[in-house]
C-alpha cells in the first residue's frame, strides 16, 4: 500500500504532457501553451500619434511662443485606421487622430492646447515649441520583434489570448485538453434522463465527476453506468481507450479486506492492467493507480459514493489531467486556516473533510469550518464547500483554534 505522496508521484510520472497541437485561437482556449509564444512583429508595429493633434516636423516649430507664434498650413486630415498620402514639410501640419499612423516627415504631435486658430481656416497658429518625438508611439515600444509575450506553461483564457492575438497569432502550439472517461459502476445506476423505478437511482456522481474534469481543463465523456459485472466492466474499459488519454472508474467498495480483491481491479485486471497499485485515506476506499492498454492509458480508481469519489477526483486525478495538459501548477493552492471547532480523526489514514473556509477580520488568518453532514448526504450538501481539510495520519484528534492545512476547491 503506498502513501498519499507515493500516489501522486507515481500519478504525475505516469502523466506526461500531450504532443503538441496546432490550434485556432478559439480551439486552444483552456490549452496549455506547448512554446513560448513571441511577438510576430513590432508592437505597435508603426508609429502612431499617441494623442489628438497636428503632427508635424518638430523643427519647424522651434522657438515657437504665445508672443511669437508660428503659423502652420493644414494640408491633411488622418483618422485612427487611416493613413495620409501627404508627406509633412516644414510649414505645414496633418490634423491627427490619436492611434493614427504618422504621415511621412512628421515626427512629433502638437497637443491641440498648444495650437490656436489662424485667421486662414487651413492655418493654425502654434504657440509652444515641440521636441522630436512628442506625442508619438514608436513602432516596438512595446514589444520588440521576437519578444516573449505569453510564456510556454501558461494556461490560454480570455486575456492570455487576446495578448496572443495582439502577438500576431491566428493560430498557436498548445498540449491539447486531457480526454477523460468517467466510467460508474452499479446495477442500480441510470442515467439522467431516464425515469426512476423502485430500486434505481440516478447516476450523480458520473455528472458531477464529468463537470469536475471539465472544470479541471479536460474534455470529459461519462462512459457508464456499467454493471457490475467482471467481463462487462473489462469490456466497457476497453472500448473506451480509444478516446482516452485518461480513465477514472468509480466503483471502488469498502466491503473487501484488500482493495485489490474487488470487482474493479479484477476487471482492470482482464483488461489487461498489470501495474494497479493502492493507497489508502478517508472517505474511503482506497485510491487506484495503473494503466491499461497498449498505450498505457493512466487509469484511477476512486470509491462509488458521492464523497469519495469527489475527494478522489480532487487528490488523484485532478494533478493528472494538469500534468497531461502540461500545466507547470498540478494542484489546488493549499492555505493555513485555524479550526472553529474540534475534529476527531483516525490516526491510521489522511482525511480530507469538506469545509467552508472564510477570512474573519478578528482573527489572524483565515478560519475553516467542517460541514458536520451526513456522509451518505453528500450529494446534497457538497456544493456548499469550497475547501478541504487535510488532518495527517498522525492526528486523532484536532481541537478548536489549531492551525490547520486546507486545500482550497474554489481556486485554480
């Protein structure tokens, strides 16, 4: 049996990130950038005028006063998108638009409180002297050519793919989204849409394990319910590793002495997983690593109930699915909060027990209070956590006040 550590080491070696991707820019979103991705070209990759104005040649405005103004001739109008197919001489101006590209032989923009009107509608009279390059922004005063503008490793929303877009890209290297299959196991599970019978029940924990593998960054297909049948499971297993790069079964029981003598492993096992190691903690039963097929497809396996395969999702598969994707960060921020109330826990296994964890302004860190629900409730109380305590092995009890480690559920 190995330890929680042992696991995840063994899970993330198993995890390597996936082969390199070339996406549109709305297929990559929640990918993982596979290369650092640099600027196409300068940017801006023009000088434009970084203010309304009159661009001009700054030296044909040296020395220009309110006492002894110097009269320019307007000989072009360029708006934000346009350009100007007169070139700027001493003399003369073009009205400018702020963002708009600089006509040839202008080099500055003159503020429009620095100008006065001549008495000649063509004419302004300019009454501030200008140095070079007031008022514009350089081509590449941004970014140079070549320059990192999103780092390989970082994960492509909203604003990370507008910089992509700003970079020059239509199209980027990405690890492509994990695929992952849920497979449930039970004679008594049905799917959603179908009518309850005495006897059946609904299949929750395929959903919700579907929304946490999305929600994780994978691509996540519900390949269940099975029955629980040996040869079926064995089946349904292999028929899915053709859209896998990842099995979750959720069918472990806590009714066998070794977790290696159950339904689950025996069926792993006649579909050809050969390497399925164990490790222990609470809620129970103990946590599944192996792989399956010529691939060698990670596969986990987590408890059949709401609560365990909630916490074993969170503790095994999801660093998984960030190691296939290539995320540089595979787990959940862990804080330090102080208990609100004493906790009893079993000395032989590591817990991780729903909480909701606050910040309190009296206190001087963040307090964390244990959801005192029926287990076999979870289904309907789970979306009220947004944390999850961690007591240690050692532990047999936690009092009141303790400083405590919490794997926070409602941040990346």
């Amino acid at each position: 049996m190995r330890s929680v550590e042992q696991q995840l080491q063994a899970a993330i070696a198993l995890a390597s990130p996936l082969d390199p991707l070339d996406l549109s820019l709305r297929e990559s979103r929640g990918c993982v950038a596979a290369a650092d991705i640099t600027a196409a070209y300068p940017i801006p990759s023009f000088d434009s005028a970084s203010r309304d104005g009159y661009a001009v040649a700054a030296e044909s405005v040296s020395g220009a006063t309110a006492a002894n103004p110097v009269s320019l001739k307007i000989v072009d109008v360029v708006n934000e998108g346009y350009s100007s197919d007169t070139p700027v001489a001493s003399g003369q101006a073009v009205a400018i638009s702020a963002g708009a590209l600089m006509p040839e032989g202008a080099d500055a923009v003159l503020a429009e409180t620095s100008v006065q009107d001549a008495d000649d509608s063509d004419e302004i009279a300019v009454t501030d002297s200008i140095v070079d390059g007031s008022g514009v922004t350089k081509a590449g005063s941004q970014r140079h050519a070549g320059a990192v503008v999103v780092p390989a490793g970082t994960r492509l929303g909203d604003r990370e793919l507008a910089a992509v877009a700003t970079a020059g890209h239509a199209r980027v290297a990405v690890h492509p989204q994990p695929r992952v299959v849920v497979v449930t196991v039970g004679d008594e599970l049905v799917d959603t849409t179908r009518a309850l019978t005495a006897g059946l029940v609904h299949d929750s924990v395929s959903v919700m394990l579907t929304a946490s593998g999305d929600q994780a960054g994978a691509t996540t297909f519900r390949g269940g319910p099975s029955r629980r049948d040996e040869a079926t499971l064995a089946r349904t297993i292999e028929d899915q590793l053709v859209r896998a790069d990842l099995i979750v079964v959720v069918g472990e029981d806590d009714g066998e002495s070794e977790p290696g003598d159950g339904l689950v492993a025996s069926a792993l096992k006649a579909a050809g997983c050969e390497d399925l190691e164990y490790c222990q903690l609470e809620p129970g039963p103990a946590i599944g690593l192996g792989t399956v097929g010529e691939d060698e497809i990670p596969v986990v396996t987590v408890g059949r109930t709401p609560l365990s395969a909630f916490v074993g999702f969170e503790v095994a598969v999801r660093p998984i699915i960030a190691a296939l994707a290539g995320r540089e960060s595979l787990f959940r921020p862990v804080v330090r909060a102080n208990l609100t109330d004493a906790l009893a826990s079993k000395s032989d296994r590591r817990q991780f027990i729903p909480a909701i964890v606050r910040l309190d302004s009296a206190a001087p860190r963040a307090i964390v209070t244990v959801l005192d629900e029926p287990a076999d409730e979870a289904a309907l109380w789970l979306f009220r956590a947004n944390a999850l305590v961690i007591a240690p092995e050692s532990a047999t009890s936690l009092a009141a006040q303790e400083e405590v480690a919490v794997i926070r559920l409602d941040r990346e």
